[in-house]
C-alpha cells in the first residue's frame, strides 16, 4: 500500500501534467487543434489607418451583398401572383393555399433570389393540420418578407 504522502504526490503530478497539457504548456499530439480556424480578430487601433479603411470597405461591400439579395417590392408582387396563380382547391374559409407540388412550380418560376424559400424544410415548417397536405399563401409569404 502506499503512504499518504505518496498519494498526494501522486495526485499533484497528475494535475501538473493534466493543467500544463490544458494551460498550453505541453502541445497535445492530436492534430485537430491545428485545423481550428481563427474566428476572433482585434478591432484596429485608431493609429491603424489602412486596417480601419479596410474594415469599412469589407463591412460596406458586405452590406451591399445582403442587399442585392433582398427581395424588391415588384419581385415581391410577382411572387404573390405566382403564389395566387398556383393556389390549390378547396379554399378554407378565405384563406388560400397551396399543396407541395405547385409550391416547387411557383419556386421554378420565381427567379433565383426566391429560390432559398422553397424548400422542403420551409413548406414542412409552415404546414399545419390541413388535411390536404397545403400551406397557407399568407403564412408563406409574411415568412418570405420576414426572413427576405
């Protein structure tokens, strides 16, 4: 049997060798860690000129890429009447709504930047205890405008 003491030396090595492999002070042979991309960069100092003009620049051509992903206000109306043209009988009430099938055909007939909303995922999280298997053209669209 060992001692007390041995115990606690024991037990304090193996903290050492396990704190410095954590801390950094031993590099760990998995090779994983080398391949962890950087995803935290410093703010530019006021004194760094050209990296704060190129943090502007990237941030505003950012922007302007969101932007031109937006949907206008005549490809919105050409969706509702797309999303109008394709409902799917029988009406509920007033409400309109459209099956599976004609939301991939209205999808086809958007153009490309409304093409991210007509997924499978999307209709399936907009479907609702309709017994025909339809969503409804409002609840699409508010998500369209919401999300777009």
């Amino acid at each position: 049997k060992k001692s007390e003491q041995e115990l606690k030396d024991e037990e304090m090595e193996l903290f050492t060798k396990y704190y410095m492999e954590w801390k950094g002070g031993k590099k760990s042979d998995n090779i994983s860690y080398a391949n962890i991309p950087r995803f935290y960069y410093r703010l530019p100092a006021e004194d760094e000129v050209l990296l704060q003009k190129l943090r502007e620049e990237s941030r505003a051509v950012f922007l302007q890429r969101k932007s031109r992903e937006l949907l206008d206000n005549e490809e919105l109306q050409n969706l509702w009447f797309l999303l109008d043209k394709h409902q799917t009988s029988p009406l509920i009430g007033e409400e309109a709504m459209i099956n599976y099938e004609n939301f991939l055909k209205v999808g086809e007939k958007a153009g490309p930047k409304c093409k991210q909303f007509f997924t499978a995922k999307i209709f399936a999280k907009l479907l609702h205890n309709d017994p025909y298997g339809r969503i409804s053209i409002m609840q699409f669209f508010n998500y369209v405008m919401r999300k777009g």
